[in-house]
C-alpha cells in the first residue's frame, strides 16, 4: 500500500508548554479518504491522535481478485523527542526505547509507518469479494465464481471421519 508521507512539523508545539495542540485535517490522497491528527505537547515528546479513513488495496483469499476495502483506523502514540527545540543538542534520557517512534532532528513527525502498522493490524485476515465466493477449483484451477467446472466432489480426508461424524450427530 502506497500511503501518501504524513509528516509535520512540531517545532512550534515542543516550543510551547504542555497541553498545546495542534489539530490538522488531511485531505484525500491516494489511499487516505480522510483524517484528522491532532498532536498534543506531552513532558515525553508529543501525543499523536489520528482518525483515519484509508482504502486498504489486497486481494479475496478465496478467488484471488483485486479488493479495495475501505477501513477505518484510529490510534494514539507517543512520539519521543530526543533533540532539544533551541539548541538542536541530543536529550540525555535513559528511558531511550529502540522500538518507539520519535521526533527526528529537525523536529518533525512522519506518522506514515504508524499508519501502515495500524492498517496492517485492522486488515481481514481472510478477506472475501462476497460472502457467495466459491473460490477456485481445487483439482482444475478454474474459478467457480465464473464458470463450471466437470470435477468429481473430491472426498474428504478419512483422517477427518472421526469428527464430521462428531458433527453429524449434533445436527
């Protein structure tokens, strides 16, 4: 998924005390339909508020063909800020953590691989073009949805006898 760069400048915001924010609407572009970020000034860095509308691109797990699923993603990180706002020197902190996302030098926030994080999480795992679906073939490859194929039904695995008997009798 090609998301557009989401980056902002909080030099303003880390300048001011605790509790500014700064709330920006984003306009379609690409994938993102529509979103709102707010950014808030934290002791730690900033506080990213996102709400975003995405169009996911993937693929029906049934028959293969091309989805676009429209998703809704919200989230809150914290974005640490390792480098001072007037002099530019590193912060010496010891809480430095290798996996948070930070504000890079010259004091900006690129959400997009949050994004892409969020996006990943909230995507089906199995996503379908229908609920009717019939998927391909598993002998010949054709796709059910579209055509007919002469196959014979194929018998399950006599592993399985145990329980879809199990099955049977509760129904």
């Amino acid at each position: 998924m090609e998301l557009p760069t989401l980056v902002f400048n909080v030099s303003q915001l880390l300048a001011e005390g605790q509790g500014a924010s700064r709330v920006h609407e984003l306009p379609p572009s690409g994938p993102l339909r529509a979103g709102k970020v707010e950014l808030v000034r934290i002791g730690a860095g900033a506080l990213v508020r996102a709400s975003l509308e995405i169009t996911v691109e993937t693929e029906c797990s049934r028959c293969l063909s091309p989805l676009a699923l429209p998703t809704s993603i919200a989230f809150d990180e914290v974005y640490e800020q390792h480098y001072d706002v007037n002099s530019g020197s590193h912060l010496e902190d010891g809480d430095d953590d290798p996996e948070a996302f930070s504000i890079s030098r010259s004091h900006q926030i690129d959400i997009t691989e949050g994004v892409r994080q969020y996006c990943e999480a909230a995507a089906p795992m199995q996503p379908l073009c229908s609920i009717e679906c019939q998927g391909f073939c598993p002998s010949c490859g054709i796709d059910r949805n579209t055509g007919e194929c002469a196959c014979e039904p194929v018998a399950s695995d006599p592993r399985w006898a145990a329980l879809a008997k199990l099955r049977e009798s509760k129904l």
